[in-house]
C-alpha cells in the first residue's frame, strides 16, 4: 500500500498562472533594444558637449567682439530657425505616431511619413544653407568659426541622416505589417535625441 503524501508549501505550482506571473515579473520594463540607444545617446551627448566646449572655449579666448571675424559671412539665423521648427514638430509627430501604433496602422503610417517628410525638410534647408555659405566663403580653411560650424553642425547633420534612413526603414516595415513598437521605440529614441540637441547648438552657433 502506498503511502499518501502532502504537497510540499514550499514547492510553488507550476500551474498556467504562475508561469504566466513568472514571464510577466522575467519580462524587462525597458527593452534591450531601447536601452542600447539609450547608451548610444548619452555617449553622444558627451561627444557633442566636448565639441561645444572646445567651441565655447577658443570663442572666449578670441573675445566676444572678434567673433565671428568680421570677413566671415554671417550665418542664416532666420532660415535655420525655420528648419529647426521643422525639426521639432517632426519629433512631435513621432511621439504622436507611437501612440497611434497600438491603435491604428494606417493612422500611425501617415504620421510616421510626417516625421520623415519634416526631417527631410530639415536636412535639404541645412544643406542648401551649406552651399550659400560656401559660396560666400565660410569654409573649412577660412576661419576657426568656419571649422568649428561646419565639424559640429556637419556631424549633428550625419546623425539626422543616419536617424532619418531608420525612420524610412521603420515606414518601410509598418507599410508591410512588420513594424514593432519595440523597434520604433529604439528609433525614436535617436530621432529625439536628434531634435532635442539641435536647439542648443542652434543657440550656441547661429545666436
């Protein structure tokens, strides 16, 4: 005769509830893929704020009256102002379009097309800024306000770049059903960091 056991109470249920409370307390608050760019953006911004400091430094030691040099062309505060309202609501529209994911594809499809139509505003006004500029004779070679503008601002313009080919290929995989909000969070996090940094070195740059 076999002798009856008592389940152990310190042996937990493998039960379909727990294993369903054991995935939800495994599952990350943040995703990797979030906190990856997230690491990516802080070591941006800290290569970012030692340009700017290395700018703000030498501006200082050449004085406020000698910069920038008087046979320097004066650089587009208007237009630019334009182009980074262009930014900014293109982040807008993103934010808005991450939210329309959960709710409607095709709702979030045209304001993820926004985001990229805004930021491709953006970067055709730099780049056509950039070309009246050298023309007037704003280089590389011309000046220390030359080279600093053009090594902060061109690598600002090569992460926009580099943000808005991402945001093409996350409406590329929303138009075919493949888009996840995981993948559009990660992206999103770089387009923001984008178009928050911008206005600072609008700021220390054109003003």
């Amino acid at each position: 005769m076999h002798a009856l056991t008592r389940p152990d109470p310190n042996v937990v249920s493998a039960g379909p509830l727990a294993r369903a409370a054991t995935a939800g307390m495994r599952r990350p608050i943040v995703p990797s893929g979030v906190l990856a760019m997230l690491a990516f953006v802080i070591a941006e911004i800290m290569f970012f704020g030692g340009l700017v400091s290395a700018y703000l430094i030498t501006r200082a030691s050449v004085g406020q009256w000698s910069w920038p040099p008087p046979n320097q062309p004066r650089l587009p505060i208007a237009a630019t102002a334009v182009n980074t309202l262009a930014l900014l609501a293109s982040a807008a529209v993103l934010l808005y379009g991450q939210r329309l994911l959960r709710k409607s594809t095709a709702s979030a499809g045209r304001a993820l097309a926004a985001a990229v139509a805004l930021g491709a505003f953006f970067l055709i006004g730099q780049g056509r800024e950039w070309v009246a500029l050298i023309r007037e004779g704003l280089t590389l070679r011309s000046s220390l306000h030359g080279s600093f503008f053009y090594i902060i601002v061109g690598c600002h313009g090569l992460h926009a770049l580099a943000a808005l080919c991402a945001l093409g290929v996350a409406l590329a995989m929303l138009a075919r059903n493949r888009l996840r909000s995981e993948t559009l969070a990660a992206i999103s996090v770089f387009w923001y960091f984008v178009a928050g940094i911008w206005p600072f070195l609008y700021y220390e740059l054109y003003l």
